[in-house]
C-alpha cells in the first residue's frame, strides 16, 4: 500500500449498513481527502449516504480506541496487546475454573454482520469457550424472520427477498427502507428503485404506525396499531381463502402444509381484526386482493414485524402470503438469493436436509429455550443477577453495547457491573465497555480487507465484490480475527503466548478436510499463502456455486479474480430456486410448521381483547445515525436535534405538551426525557423516539455524543417481554405515560 502524500483512489464497500456501497475514497498520505460513491460499482451504481462520508470521522476520531485499555486500581490504563491478553488469562481462567464453561457469557453485536475478521471468527470464540450463555443483536432484531424462514424452507439464512427491479406492488410493513437502507434484503438506494417500480406503473403500500419517509414514496398508507401485523397478515390470507384467490402457481407442488391453514386463520375474518389492527376490513380485504392481483409483487415485512409478540407469526405469514399468491421464488417477488460464498443453502443436497431445531438448551432463570445456538438477549441481566450453579461471572463483549441497545439497559449496566470479570472487543470506551477489565480495539474501518459474508445471501441481485484495506493499520495493531483467536487458545488452555496462526491452520485444514478427504494438502497448497477470514473467503469462493472448484472450472470465482475487479462482479438478477434451495426434511416448504400453528391459535384469543388505551411507544431511525455508535462522528451529529419524541398533535394537545416543550416518558417504572415534536405522520396514541441514544453516562469516552446525549428508548423497555418462540425482545408497542417535565434539564 502507497501511503506517500499523492492523492490516490481507493475502492472499498461501506461497512456500515446492509445496503453494502461501492464507495470511491480520495487518499493523501493517512488522511481520507474525500468519500464518493463509486459509479461503476455493478451493484450499488454510485449510491451513497451521508454516513459513508462520515467514515472520514470515524477514522480520524480521537475518541476511536488504538491501544489495549486495561482496569488498574479503578481507572484504565493504556497497554501493550501482550499485557492485555495476558491480564485476560489471569483473571478468566480461574473464573471457568472455579464456577465453569457456561459462567462465561459472550455478547456480539451488529457491527460484526458486517466484518469479515469478526463474523466466522466469533463462532469460534464460542465453540472454544464452550458456555451456553451465547447472546447476540439478532434478539433486539431478526430472530423471528430467521426461525420462520428456518421452519419453512430448512435454513435460518433462506429468508426471500423482494425482487424490486422487476416487481410491479411492494407491500411494505415494519420497515422503513428509504431511511434504513434496508434490512434483511441488500438493496442500495431503495429511493431510487421505489421510484422507478412506480414509474413503471407498479404500486407501493406501506403499514407502518407512522407515515415514514418510505410511506412518502408509496401510493398509499395505512396507519397500524403497533404489535398486530400477525393479525392484518392472517386476515389477509382468510380473505384469499373465502374469495377463491388462492394460486400458488409454479411452486404448487413443492408445498406442505396448505390444507391447515383455512382453519388455522378462520378466527382471524377481516371484521374480527380491524378493531386490534387500527385499520378497516375493506382495506384489508382490498390489500388481499390487490396483492393476488399483482402479476410480479410481493410483500416484505421488516423490523417492526419481528421486535414485538407476534414476531414469528408476522415473519412467518409473510411468506405465506407470497407463497400463495404466486409470488414466493418469482420474477418480482419474494426470491432467494444465490451468494457467491458461504452460503449453506448452496451446500450439500440439495431439496432437502435436516431443518431446523430450536430448544436444545434453555435459559437458567427462565428457561427461555434457545433458538440458532443463542439465548434471548434479555435473559443476559437475570443470568448475571441470579445465584447458583451456572451463573454468568465473566463477559466477553463483541462489538455490542447492550446498555443501550437492549431493553432494560439500566439493569443491565448493574448487572454488568457486578461481574467478576469483562472483556470487551470493540473500538470506543461506551456505555457498555466502560464496565469492561480489558478493552480490545479493533482497526479502523478502512484498516482491515472487507467480504461481505452475510449480506449478499440477503441481496436483491447476486454479486461478488472484495475491497481490500485502504491503510495498513498501525503498528502493532492485530486484526480482530486475531484477537478473537487468541481469546479461543485462552479459554481452550493454551495460553495467551499460543501461536494463534497456527491455530487458524489447524481450524482451517479441518475444515477444508470436511470437503475434501485426500485432497486436503493439495487444496491447502492452492490456498496458502492466505490465512485468516482472507484464506475462509478463498476456499468459500472457490467452492461455492460460482466457483473455480479448485481449477476444475477454470473460468469459476477464487479471490484473486473477485479482488481483480474493483467494481465488483455481478453475478446477475435473482433466480428460481425451488425446491433447489429447500433443506427441510419433507423436501417441500412447511407452509403450516406446528409451533406456528399452536401460536396462532393462541393469539386468536386475543381478538377479543378490548385494544388497551393509553399511549404506545414505537422507536425509529435516522439517516444520519447508525444504532447506539454514530453519535460521536461530527459530521453526523451535527444540525437538528434527532432524539426527539414524535407525537400526533392531537395526543400533545389532550396530554397539554407543545412543540419543543421537554417531555418526561415513562416506561416499565423508569423515565427519560426528550423534547416533543409534533407530528401528524403519527398514528394517534403512538409516539416515536429512536434507538441508541443516552450518552450521558459516567464513565464513557465519548466527547462529541455526550454533548447532545439524547434519551435512551430502551430504558422504557421491559427486558422480559418477549416473542415466545424466536426469543425476540419487544421493541414496539410498549405502554408509556407522556407528561410536562418539571424542571427543564434533561
Ligand atoms: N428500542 C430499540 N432497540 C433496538 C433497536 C430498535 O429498533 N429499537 N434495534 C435493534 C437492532 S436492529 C440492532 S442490530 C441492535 C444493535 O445492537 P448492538 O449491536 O449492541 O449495538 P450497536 O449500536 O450496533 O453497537 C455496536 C458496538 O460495536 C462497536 N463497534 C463498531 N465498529 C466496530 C468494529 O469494527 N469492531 C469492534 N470490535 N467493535 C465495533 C461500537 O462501538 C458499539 O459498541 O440494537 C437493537 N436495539
Ligand atoms: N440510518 C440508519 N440506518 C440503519 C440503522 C440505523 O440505526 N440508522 N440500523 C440498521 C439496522 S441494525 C437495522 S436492523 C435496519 C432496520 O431497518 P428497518 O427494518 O427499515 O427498520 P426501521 O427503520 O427501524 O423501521 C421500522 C418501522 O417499523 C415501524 N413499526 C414499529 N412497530 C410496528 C408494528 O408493530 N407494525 C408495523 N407494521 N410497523 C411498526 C416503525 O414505525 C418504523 O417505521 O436498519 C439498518 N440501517
Ligand atoms: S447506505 Fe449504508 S452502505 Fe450505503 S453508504 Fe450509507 S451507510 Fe454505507
Ligand atoms: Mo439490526
């Protein structure tokens, strides 16, 4: 790498969020002179946010950890990687040994989705340390859509897609993608593709309890009682039933199930849910009809569709919906990505597999079962609260900040307090790693080599695309990956002088053994010398579906030929993989899984149910932030204040707030403040007051955040509320009280 001072261009994909940008950075000597977005990236066309340009901020930020901090007497101290590590062996060890494995809890968070030095290497952290006491972001987030997607098509990572470009009618619900950028379906600049699906003469209809800036693009809006999208969805399909729209098309035989579903939903009339959902039985009979209509559409439901009760049932009666409407694996609907690597719905047989298992273990405290190898993320507290055998007396934290992203962050932060022992990987000292013993930072962004993993398995056309680092770290800095295996060689008792390279072979020729047999030295040869998520990336490439086999498809995909073409290869438009992709055990899509079943059923009692009146509390997001960790970037925290509390004119009026006037909510027996902004894109009696915010906590380094700290939403939150089967927390719909502050500090 040049790093001499003569401006020069970089590529890389932004690691910020799931719409994984092409972007186009300008580099004089260390500095970053300018951020583009990069025109011929072959998937993102240019398209960029402001947060990529802040990327400059995160990298120069004084505030971004660079060396190892280390607790001495009370305050942290600066120290050497060798010091820290062996600080952490000293005072972990004797925690698994005195009260063992599963006193060692871990946390991961969001940003690892997004690094590839993090993602496969965490598994490993876990496997190494061996607790059950596994936690990560996706219970604050997709557990529900991943569970659904497990039970019907075999794989907790084969969740469909909307096909926007060829799609003439999105159904959008809980998801707010014009702000977001997406989620759960890689698309880069959703605007755009809105637009144009409009301009076709398609149609876009958003549910939402606020009329979002997505709902600004779409033909038409309907307001939705937070909490009962299960409820609009199974109405939904009662109107195809008693209608006769019931087409599955092409993948008619590949399904199971159908026959239960008629009565599974017959409580659930249109006329029975309008009351729950806020929203008329003739729209929702029309919504019905329009989606059978559709020639290519789909519906796709998103964040506020799996962080409440009914996540499951909601993520699931999605693809019901798409399913039986003809528009699940088609042109324009609801399709399966094919990834270029790592995808396992592109490995083994294909048809059919083992399914899915959830319940294999379950929580101490409240026998919350376990769903993809986790336990729900607000069980965490009570697991570090509760004594006895098995209790949580040490945690490792990786690039999460539950204080703030999870419900009941207050109880949390003391629970996290009273442990023995904390470890946290991540790049600043924040509200969660301030009560760490050991601090580990990773690089900065444009620091480390960048594969996405996860996303391209979630895009909305298949691609391939590699940016190498954009400045060599400094020295002495490991990559994260490094890191995490030498936390592994700590717990598996080799200690922290292990020579974590050598693990990483030994890991990477079983792997490799797995797939090949005798060929094991020769494919070892044709990797080397790559090591690391680099060596993972190469053998997942080459083996992929895309892939050179190792030479036996000569014009296939290996790393060298993706990392040769920074604009990415685009490996073209989705493509019909049914029954391919299917690895249940019937080989078919489980269209009526029994634990579905039973949850509908019981939901079905709650129909009856007056809704409750009151305010309910919703959360939101902003383009110019990014979960609990953007706040300190100037570039981003500047301008307007965003952790305001949205509020229908009306409800302020009745409740006598007005614009500007410094609300106190309460929630779950707490209360924060945030100044009232009135806002008739509102549903009436729900209020909106976005994530990741409440900088004001002692300890932190976080100079630029704690200036406007804002309200931590989470605080409101009850950290057992739950969706029962995917674990899920509750982020939505939770009963608050609105008043006038008494004093005016917030
Ligand atoms: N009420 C409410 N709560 C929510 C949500 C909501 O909508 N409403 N959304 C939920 C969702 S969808 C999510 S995904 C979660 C997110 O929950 P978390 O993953 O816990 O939160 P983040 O804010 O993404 O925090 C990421 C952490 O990683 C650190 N970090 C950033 N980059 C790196 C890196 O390169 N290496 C390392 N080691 N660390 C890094 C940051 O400093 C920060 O501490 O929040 C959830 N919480
Ligand atoms: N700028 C920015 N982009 C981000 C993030 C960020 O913090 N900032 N976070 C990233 C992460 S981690 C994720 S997971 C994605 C999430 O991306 P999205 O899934 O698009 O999530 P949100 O933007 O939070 O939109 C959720 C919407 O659900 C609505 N809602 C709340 N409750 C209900 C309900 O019960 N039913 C229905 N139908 N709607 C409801 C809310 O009003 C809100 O408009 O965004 C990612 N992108
Ligand atoms: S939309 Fe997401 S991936 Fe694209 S530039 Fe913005 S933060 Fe980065
Ligand atoms: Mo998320």
């Amino acid at each position: 790498m040049d790093e001499t001072t003569s401006p020069r261009t970089a590529h890389r994909i932004c690691p910020l969020c799931e719409a994984c940008c092409g972007l186009e950075l300008t580099i004089e000597g260390r500095r970053v002179s300018a951020v583009r977005g990069h025109a011929a990236d072959v998937f993102s066309a240019g398209y960029l946010c402001p947060k990529a340009v802040a990327l400059k901020d995160l990298h120069e930020d004084p505030d971004r950890l660079r060396r190892p901090l280390v607790r001495r007497d009370g305050a942290f101290v600066e120290t050497g990687w060798d010091e820290a590590f062996a600080e952490i062996e000293r005072r972990l060890l004797p925690v698994i040994e005195a009260h063992g494995r599963d006193a060692v809890a871990v946390t991961v968070g969001n940003p690892s989705a997004h690094k590839m030095s993090l993602l496969p290497y965490f598994g490993r952290l876990a496997k190494a340390l061996g607790t059950k006491n596994i936690y990560s972001a996706s219970t604050l987030d997709q557990m529900p859509k991943q569970l659904a997607c497990g039970l019907m098509f075999g794989h907790w990572l084969s969740i469909p897609v909307p096909d926007v470009e060829r799609s003439d009618f999105l159904l959008i619900l809980g998801a707010n993608p014009a702000v977001s950028n997406g989620s759960l379906w890689t698309v880069p600049d959703v605007r755009g593709k809105l637009k144009a699906l409009r301009a076709r003469g398609g149609r876009v209809v958003v549910i939402d309890p606020r009329r979002t800036e997505t709902a600004a693009l779409a033909d038409a809006h309907h307001f939705i009682r937070p909490g009962s999208d299960a409820f609009l969805l199974a109405a939904m399909l009662h109107t195809l039933f008693a209608e006769g729209r019931v087409r599955p098309g092409r993948i008619a035989p590949h399904l199971a199930g159908l026959e239960a579903l008629p009565a599974a939903v017959a409580p659930f009339t249109p006329d029975a849910v309008a009351p729950a959902c806020g929203i008329a039985a003739d729209t929702i009979r029309a919504l019905a009809r329009e989606l059978a209509a559709a020639p290519r559409g789909c519906v796709y439901g998103r964040l506020g569709t799996c962080t409440q009760r009914h996540g499951t049932l909601a993520s699931w009666l999605v693809d019901v919906l798409n399913a039986l409407t003809g528009h699940l694996d088609e042109p324009g609907g609801a399709m399966f990505p094919r990834a270029a690597a790592f995808a396992a719905n592109t490995a083994g047989k294909p048809g059919v597999g083992r399914g899915i298992v959830t319940g294999r273990h379950a929580s101490r405290v409240s026998g919350a079962p376990e769903v993809f190898g986790e336990l729900p993320m607000g069980v965490l507290a009570e697991e570090i609260e509760t004594p006895g055998p098995g209790q949580v007396r040490a945690l490792i934290s990786v690039a999460s900040n539950p204080v703030l992203s999870a419900p009941n962050g207050p109880r949390l932060a003391r629970a996290l307090g009273s442990l023995e022992f904390m470890v946290s990987l991540d790049i600043y000292l924040n509200e969660t790693t301030r009560h760490a013993d050991v601090i580990l930072p990773g690089p900065s962004p444009l620091e480390d080599d960048h594969y996405d993993i996860a996303f391209p398995q979630l895009s909305h056309r298949n691609h391939a695309r590699y940016s190498p680092a954009v400045f060599e770290p400094p020295a002495g800095q490991p990559p994260e990956w490094q890191n995490l295996l030498r936390l592994a060689a700590i717990a598996l008792g080799r200690g922290a002088g292990a020579d974590v390279l050598a693990l990483d072979d030994e890991w990477v020729a079983d792997e490799v053994r797995k797939l090949a047999g005798e060929r094991t030295p020769a494919l070892l040869a044709a990797l080397a010398p790559r090591r690391g998520p680099a060596r993972l990336l190469d053998l997942a490439l080459r083996t992929g579906p895309y892939g050179d086999a190792f030479g036996a498809r000569p014009d296939g995909l290996n790393l060298d030929r993706v990392a040769q073409t920074p604009a990415g290869i685009d490996l073209g438009p989705l493509q019909p993989r049914l029954p391919e992709l299917l690895r249940t055990p019937s080989g078919r899509v489980e269209l009526a899984p029994a634990p579905l079943l039973a949850a509908l059923a019981q939901a079905a009692g709650e129909l009856a149910a007056a809704p409750a009146d009151g305010l309910q509390l919703v959360g939101r997001r902003e383009v110019r932030s990014n979960n609990s960790w953007m706040h300190n970037l100037p570039l981003l925290a500047k301008g307007p204040e965003r952790c305001t509390l949205l509020m229908h004119p009306h409800d302020a009026q009745r409740l006598g707030l007005a614009d500007g006037m410094l609300a106190e909510i309460e929630g779950a027996g707490r209360t924060v403040r945030a100044p009232v902004q009135l806002d008739d894109a509102m549903m009436q009696g729900v209020v909106s007051l976005p994530h990741g915010w409440g900088h004001d906590l002692p300890g932190a380094r976080l100079a630029v955040a704690a200036r406007r700290p804002g309200a931590n939403l989470n605080a409101l939150l009850d950290e057992n509320a739950r969706d029962p089967l995917s674990g899920n927390a509750v982020l939505s719909g939770a009963p608050v009280t609105v008043r006038l502050a008494q004093t005016s500090s917030v």
